[in-house]
C-alpha cells in the first residue's frame, strides 16, 4: 500500500507538503496540491482515517443528510458535492436523517451538510447535532434563523418559467406539484406579478415521483379553458407528466407547452427536450463545499448564501396557438 512518504517521492516535494495537500491546507499552492492529488489518485492513495484522528483530532470527513435518494437531481448534487469536498481535502459520507447521528458520531466527521428538502426534519435534525457540537448547515432552505444556510430562490426561479411562457403567449398556465410546496407559492405570486389569471382548476396534485406527474395529467379533464402550458413541481413530475401528454395524443409542445423545475441530465433526453429551471449545481456544491469547511475553520461567514435558478430553453415550449 502507497504511504505519504511514497507519495512524496514522487511528487518531488516534502513529507509535510503532501500531508498539507491532503488535508486542504490554504497555504498549499493550487497547482501542487492538484499535483499531489493527481498522483495520490493515480496509485489509488487511501488515508488512514484512524491514524489521522489520532495524530490531528480530525477525521477530514463530512456528512451529507438526503431524505430522498431516488430522485436523479440528488445523486447529482452529491456527485459534484463529493468533487469540491475532495478537493479541498476532505471525503463526504452520505446518509439519511435517521441514521446521521449514530454514524457522524461513530465517524467524528468534522462537520455536516442537510439538504433541506423535507423541512418536517429540520427541527429535530438541528436539535440533534447541536448536542454533539458539529458544525453544520442547511442547503436549499427558504429560511432558517438559527443556522447557516444557502438558500435557492425557488420562487424566483418559478417566475422565471412564467415569464418563458407568457413571452410565447401563453396566458394559461397550470401548475403540477404539492399544494403545500414553496414553489406553488411561487407560481401564485408569479402570474399577479405578471399580470395572469389564477384558477384552482389549473393546479394538479402531485408530489414528487414519476408516477404523481403522470396520474396527474392522465386523470385531468381538458376542455377548452385549460392551460395551454404547465410548470412541473420537479424533474420527475415533469417527466411523468410528459409520458401523460404523449399517451393522451397531445403533441408537446405543438399542443402544450412544459416546463420542469430541476434540470437534470435525463430532461434533455426525455422524448422531447424539457425546458427547465433550476440552480446551477457546479456553483450549489461549489458554494456548500467553501460554507462548510469555513463553519469547520471557526471563520465568520455571512448568510444566507442565495442561489439564483437558471432557465435551460429545450424544445418543450414554443408559441401559443392564436396568440399574437
């Protein structure tokens, strides 16, 4: 097995400088920490994690909480997650709220990341890692008092998609999603700012999964008032409202326009291209990787970090039919 004095042989440089690389020291430049990286991750390079407890006090780990693992934008963010974090020196686990506590403890991870998907946790979650002092934050929450957090202006983001449609004419625009949810909230105060009609009639109920967004569209009665676009609560609803769209003979978007907030790689392969809105994941982990390793330094930081939803034109929306 490759030692760090093997390592530092190779890379020409001195015990210390690789151990500093490895641990995310600031004071290491940048091209030779990814040197050191580089050839670390060549010969399949794996820290001790016990040794270095003992010897420092750190694990140079950090917990990433999801509640929900099937949806593919999760498994995208903790991808890019788990790419800032190792190059700044650390390794990320991932677990789900009800086991982080017994594992982080276990581990002695240096600090942790919740996403802030299902706010019924947050609470309890808070309360939790307050007793054993890890530093940690919330990432995509609307709010949170007490605690560091980077928030995604969700409702910004569903503005955006309403003025998309409404620049191609679209006056009628319903909603798919969660009545409860943030970004319905959003969608609400979107058509006023931009002057549209809301209907009860327009918003169709689902919660998250493939199978919600296409109920929805398969047990929705059309008729003449209906919308003539709809915004999907995620990328999954989007999805399976697509499928609906397609098997009920609508042709997307001749017929009906769609949106999907979350962009995720498969949007763009659906059966026709999803439009969409959504954070940019690189700048997500990018700015969760700096907060926490700065909440782990003892530094000050400002927040709450915003993140601005971006719109990703596909091929999924095009001109109302009779708008001018």
């Amino acid at each position: 097995m490759i030692t760090i004095k093997d390592l530092a042989k190779l890379a020409g440089v001195s015990y210390s400088t690789v151990s500093k690389a490895l641990n995310g020291d600031p004071l290491i430049k940048p091209a030779t920490r990814q040197k050191v990286l580089a050839i670390a991750e060549k010969h399949n390079y794996r820290k001790n994690i016990m040794a270095t407890q003992l010897s420092s006090g750190k694990s140079n780990i950090i917990g990433f909480v999801l509640d929900e693992l099937s949806n593919p934008l999760f498994s995208n963010i903790s991808k890019k997650l788990h790419q800032e974090l190792k190059d700044r020196g650390y390794q990320m686990i991932l677990v789900v709220p009800t086991d982080g506590l017994e594992i982080f403890s276990q581990l002695r991870v240096d600090g942790c990341i919740f996403w802030d998907y299902m706010p019924d946790h947050r609470e309890q979650f808070l309360k939790e890692f307050s007793n054993i002092q890890i530093p940690c934050f919330l990432l995509g929450s609307e709010d949170s008092p007490n605690s560091p957090y980077i928030k995604i202006d969700r409702k910004e983001g569903i503005f955006k998609a309403v003025e998309h449609l409404k620049s191609f004419g679209h006056e009628r625009i319903g909603f798919i999603g969660d009545s409860q949810d943030i970004k319905i909230r959003g969608f609400k105060e979107a058509l006023q700012r931009t002057g549209l009609a809301y209907s009860a009639d327009s918003i169709l109920p689902a919660i998250s999964s493939w199978e919600d967004g296409y109920l929805a569209i398969r047990n929705y009665t059309f008729g003449d008032s209906s919308p003539t676009a709809f915004i999907g609560l995620n990328n999954m609803v989007t999805r399976g409202a697509l499928r609906g769209l397609l098997e009920r003979g609508f042709n997307v978007p001749q017929d009906i326009s769609l949106i999907g907030y979350d962009d995720t790689p498969d949007m763009q392969y659906a059966e026709v291209a999803i439009t969409t809105i959504g954070p940019p994941l690189d700048e997500l982990a990018s700015m969760a990787a700096e907060l926490i390793v700065a909440l782990i330094k003892k530094e000050n930081v400002e927040y709450p970090v915003v993140i601005q939803p971006q719109l990703y034109p596909r091929h999924s929306v095009m001109r109302c039919k009779g708008s001018k």
